[in-house]
C-alpha cells in the first residue's frame, strides 16, 4: 500500500514481515503480516477486540 493517505507507523522482519498502517483520514490501524508467499491485513483489535483509532485532525 502507498500514496498519501496510509502511514507505515512500524516494521519488523525481513523474509516474516509485520507492518502496522494508520488511515490518515479514519485513524483507524492495519496490521499487515507476511510470510513468503502469503499475507494478510486487517483491522488492528485492542485487547478488548474493539479496532484501534487515533483521533484525526480535520
């Protein structure tokens, strides 16, 4: 994902990566996971399920 609404905010791993992204519009935080050939991404959930979001500066 690039462009000018998602930021990479964290990063670990080479050949395993994690990401985590913010929505600069909804606030809302992605986690991305990959391994070799296969990934995923999702909402990132705290520890009570509920999806992680920073407030937005409108």
């Amino acid at each position: 994902m690039t462009g000018d609404r998602f930021e990479k905010v964290y990063a670990q791993g080479m050949m395993t990566v994690m990401e985590i992204w913010v929505d600069r519009e909804t606030g809302v935080h992605y986690i991305w996971h990959a391994s070799g050939y296969a990934g995923g991404f999702s909402p990132l959930l705290d520890q009570d399920g509920k999806v992680v979001v920073t407030p937005v500066a409108k």
